[in-house]
C-alpha cells in the first residue's frame, strides 16, 4: 500500500526552510496554542487530551453560560495544576450564546430588545467569569475572551474610494426604537423615486442606509406632530362649542349687563359638563404635548436641547396659574365668563408651544435634525457595552490587583455588531474611559487609573472572523491594516483559517487568510516577538470535526516550529501533511498492530497499570471469596 505522504514535493535546496506548507512565519512550539470542545462541561478532559498531543497552550471555554455553570470549581483549581505540571498557559473564554454586553437579548437576524436587568445579569456573569478565570490562574493576568456583541448590525461592502466613497460603505443597517427598546427595523440600500430625487436627476436614485434610518425618524416625528396637531383641533372644536351655547352666551352676557344670570339646576349641570369635558381634552392634550417634549429632547442633540429648554422655560412660566390640579380650584366662585376665558388662554398657551416646538425642528436656517428615535444599533449598544465592559474590568482590577483577569474583548465578522474596525476600537476605548471614570470617581489617580484600563481592558484579535469581510468584496490589504489599527491594544489572539465566506476554522495555512502579514503586523506593533507573553490560541474546531484527528502536526508544519534548539524545522520533515491521512482519516497504530506485531515494552500492559491496552475482562481469578 502506498501514501502520499511520502512523496516529495523536491527543493531546489536540500536544507531549504521554506519546504512544505509553511506560511512564512515561525512560532515556538511553546507558543502554538489551541482552544478545547465548548460544548462540553468536562473541560479537564479536553484539557488533559490537548495537552498530551504537544501542545502549549489552551484556552478554556463554554457556548454558553449553563455548560460553563456546570464545570466545578474545583476543576479550574485542577487545570492551573495541569498546566503547571506540563509547562503550559491557559486562557478563558467567556459563554457565546447567551452574553450580550449591552442587554440587547432575543433571537438573531436583528430581532431582540434591550433590557436594563438583562445588561445587569450579563455584566454578573461576566464578573462570575472573571473569578474563575483567577482560579484557574491565579499567578497571573488571565486573558477572558468576551464577544464584542451577540446580534446584527450594520453590513458593510467596500466602497469605490476613487469615486469618493467610503471605503466601508453601508450596506444594511439594523436599528434599535430608543423609546421601546426593540431591534426591529432594518434599513438597507434602496432605489427611491422621492421628489428631491425626480426634481433634481430626473429619475429615482439610491438612498443609503442611514438616508432611509432619517426618513425614517423624519416621519415618525411627523406623525406625532400631526396626531397631536388632529388631537388639539378636537379639543378646540370643544371650547368652540362650549362658548358658542345659547344658555352659555346668554349667561355671560347677562354678567357683563350686570344682570342676574340665574341658571335652572338643569343649565347649571350643563354649564359644568361642558367646562370639565373641555378641561378633560385639555388635561390628555397637554400630556401629549409633555410625552412629545420629552421623547424630542432625549433624542435630540445638545444645540438643539437648549432650544428646548427655552421652550420648557416659557411653558412653565405660562402654565402655571392653569394647571389641571389647580384649575377646578381656581373657578370656584369664578363668573362663568372668566372660566370661559381662563379655558381659553390655557387653549392659546398650548398652542403657543405646539408652534414653537415644531419651528425648532422645522426651521430650514438650521437644518436640525428630527429626534431620533431609530439609532444604529452600534450608536445605541456602544455606551451600554461599554458600560458593562468598565463595570467587570473594575471590578477585576479592585479585586486581584496587578493578577487581574483581562477583559479581552474579541471583534466579530461581518454582519454582526462593531464589525467595523473603527467602531470596534471605538468601542475598547469608550470602555477605557468609562473605567477611567469610575475609578477616578472612586479615589484613584487618574494617571493610576488609566494605567489600569489599558493593563484590564484590551483586544483578542480573531484574524479568522476579518477575514470574513473579503466576501464583501474587501481586499487583503483592508484585513492588514485593520490588524495595524486595533495593534496597541491587542493583548490576546485566535488563529484560524477559512475561505472568506463562513467561520470554517481551518488549521493555518489551510484557507486564505494570509496569516503571515497579521502576525509580521503584530509583532510590528509589539504584540508577538521573542520577549512577548501574549497566548496564540488556534480555533480549529471545524477541522477536528470534519477529520477526527489531531491538527498539532499541521500546525508545527504551518509555521515551521523549530524541531530541537540546534536547527532543522518541523516543515522540513520529507512526510507531507497534506497527504494520507487528512484524506483518509484512521488510527495510525491501532491496538491491535501492537496486539499482532511483537507486543514489546509495556504495550500489553493494561491500562490501569499504565498500558496502552483496556482490560477485555476482569483481573479477578473467578474464586470464590470465602
């Protein structure tokens, strides 16, 4: 029988480093790392399974927060002993399904709504997850991988930068209604025939993104304005009517004759009718004018916010003398023409401010903006993400001081929220602040505490979810400069290889991700290097799914580990690994090669004795015992 494996490729060298399927840049078998089964609780298991086949380095994790919930806490104590007996590092990752930073929770595509209890419950999670991580590792500062989100978000695809556009141009957009919380509405690239559009080219044109996300809001506060508009006009149709009653008219002029109004007790039960129905439509139109206030002023800018305030400010000075709670007071004892009058200049006050309040939004001089209400999700996550990012840092550093876990937050593949790279490190640094903030508010030093945000809030960098944004139609050059971007504040990385269109985690040097330029970018930057500690987990779950067998080979060949201190490299092996046995996985030794074949060494010894073999029956001898 014969392998492929065995063929050889030839060299024009016979010591050539480059030979095999290496990708060009070396790493130390010691920093060659791999992440465990998440899908299951017994990560000792996993761990102890990774570690016999050579490798360094591991990283524990969970899918989610109840398989995390089910491994003992005694198991972590045991992995720091594991990993010390065997010279290696473990790192953590947080639960995937079921933790979203900002409290936006639900079912995907971008369905959900925000909760401030769910950001709450996720944010003590996330501190839960940080204490396990300082069990497992309590000597040192312990990576904590936590996804930057766990929902949609904007789409982007590579825009033509010559034609002046963005280079990340949107695509699709998913928005959160800040009045409801929900993730409900996505606004995507379209053709519209709207009259600015015909009026100016003659024919429709494509609105982006964030036009048809302003359209949107512009309408939303239309309708409210129109609807509180149809609700004033029905109160004033009331007062109309209430001071156009014959028995009304002639009452007040009587009063201004000086003559004896004296209304039957049936005129007078009408009179009060009419005055509290008018006061009643004015009571529910004035609650819709304070709810329309309120929502444009939480969702307006801050130039605009001064505009309303001086709105507020003339309101109240109005209102005052005719509040609903003082108004019945203030018409006891009243002639019925002064009540008629007191309903109608708290008519014309209410009015007074309708106008005003849609002048402010549709004055044409300052162009403002309506309210808004719909805000890109990554807009409205960024500040409760890093809201919660900030809260579990601090509490790591408070807790274990320079041992602090890291809150290392991982970017995301296109589609998902912070996909962007700018927006992703936006989103690190707004954390930073954020704990900057906290702490300094707390007593310490804000230079201390800068020191500290940088030291307990960083970047795992997933090379393999970037490279996702080639099937947007991004270049590789756009992927090697994102990795310069996000450099300074990377402190953990994930190798894994695909094609550019799924998550397929591939061993390196399997797909296209080009591997090398990230890691020459990174050790640029001062993330990699001889003097540097920072762990190199490779995914490659989808590998071991598909091949049922250990991807430690094809990784000491990917990046031409070095095979003894003295020279030669494990690339240069003549066995290639893309050969026999990736094609045609089997047990290289079964059993029974060692059952047929000499059986020397301790090969027949049975296992609980330290052998290779399991016990086909029982050691006892079958005697009875007595």
């Amino acid at each position: 029988m014969t392998s492929s494996e065995y063929f050889y490729e030839g060299t024009p060298y016979s010591l050539d480093g480059n030979y095999g399927n290496f990708i060009g840049y070396r790493l130390p078998v010691s920093q060659i790392g791999t992440s465990l089964r998440p899908d299951t609780a017994a990560q000792i298991v996993e761990a102890t399974n990774i570690l016999n086949q050579g490798f360094k380095q591991i990283e524990v994790g969970a899918i989610n927060s109840q398989i995390l919930d089910q491994i003992p806490k005694q198991h972590f104590k045991e992995i720091n002993r594991l990993t010390k007996l065997t010279g290696a590092k473990a790192s953590l990752h947080a639960p995937i399904q079921d933790i979203e930073a900002s409290g936006i929770l639900g079912e995907g595509g971008g369905g959900g709504r925000f909760s401030e209890l769910n950001r709450e419950i996720v944010e003590r999670k996330l501190k839960d997850t940080i204490d396990k991580a300082h069990e497992m590792n309590p000597d040192i500062a312990t990576p904590v991988t936590i996804h930057s989100a766990n929902m949609a978000g904007t789409q982007y695809i590579r825009g033509d930068v010559e034609k002046g556009e963005e280079k990340f141009k949107e695509h699709e957009l998913v928005a959160v209604n800040q009045e409801t919380g929900e993730v409900n509405r996505v606004f995507r690239e379209e053709l519209r025939a709207y009259p600015e559009a015909i009026a100016t080219t003659g024919k429709p044109r494509k609105y982006s993104p964030s036009e048809q996300l302003e359209t949107a809001n512009n309408s939303q506060w239309i309708n409210r304005v129109n609807e509180l508009a149809s609700f004033k006009k029905t109160t004033d149709e009331i007062i109309s009517g209430f001071s156009s009653q014959p028995v009304i008219v002639n009452a007040i002029a009587r009063e201004k004759t000086g003559e004896p109004v004296n209304l039957s007790r049936e005129e007078a039960n009408y009179v009060n009718q009419q005055i509290s129905k008018a006061d009643i439509f004015l009571q529910n139109t004035e609650t819709s004018f304070r709810a329309m206030f309120e929502q444009a002023y939480k969702y307006s800018d801050d130039n605009t916010k001064k505009e309303l305030k001086k709105l507020a400010e003339d309101w109240t000075k109005n209102i005052s003398n005719y509040r609903s709670e003082d108004f019945a007071k203030n018409f006891i004892g009243k002639p019925l023409s002064a009540q008629a009058e007191m309903v109608q200049l708290r008519s014309n006050i209410l009015d007074h401010a309708l106008v005003k309040l849609d002048q402010i939004y549709d004055d044409p001089t300052n162009k403002r903006k309506s309210p808004q209400v719909f805000k890109p999700v990554e807009e409205f996550a960024m500040e409760k993400s890093a809201e919660t990012f900030a809260n579990v840092a601090l509490h790591s550093y408070n807790k274990y001081h320079d041992k602090a876990p890291i809150v290392s937050i991982e970017n995301l593949y296109t589609g998902m929220a912070f996909s962007k790279p700018e927006e992703f490190k936006k989103l690190v640094h707004t954390a930073r602040d954020k704990f900057v903030e906290k702490a300094v508010k707390s007593g310490m030093n804000e230079s201390e505490a800068r020191r500290a945000a940088e030291q307990v809030i960083g970047v795992t960098w997933d090379v393999g979810h970037l490279n996702m944004l080639r099937k947007q139609g991004f270049k590789e050059e756009d992927l090697i400069e994102a990795t310069k971007l996000l450099g300074k504040d990377i402190k953990h990385v994930h190798l894994t290889d695909n094609f550019g269109y799924n998550d397929s985690h591939l061993a390196p040097g399997m797909g296209n991700v080009p591997i090398k330029k990230h890691l020459e970018a990174l050790e640029k930057a001062g993330v990699l290097g001889k003097n540097s500690d920072t762990m190199v987990i490779n995914e490659i779950g989808g590998f071991i799914n598909q091949f049922k067998q250990s991807p430690f080979p094809y990784m000491l060949e990917a990046f031409g580990a070095p095979v003894s201190v003295g020279g030669g490299y494990w690339n240069q092996a003549v066995w290639n690994t893309s050969g026999g046995y990736q094609q045609f996985p089997s047990a290289l030794f079964p059993d029974y090669h060692f059952q047929n074949y000499g059986g020397l060494g301790f090969s027949s010894v049975p296992r609980e004795l330290g052998g290779q073999m399991s016990s086909e029956r029982s050691r006892f001898s079958g005697a009875q015992n007595s």
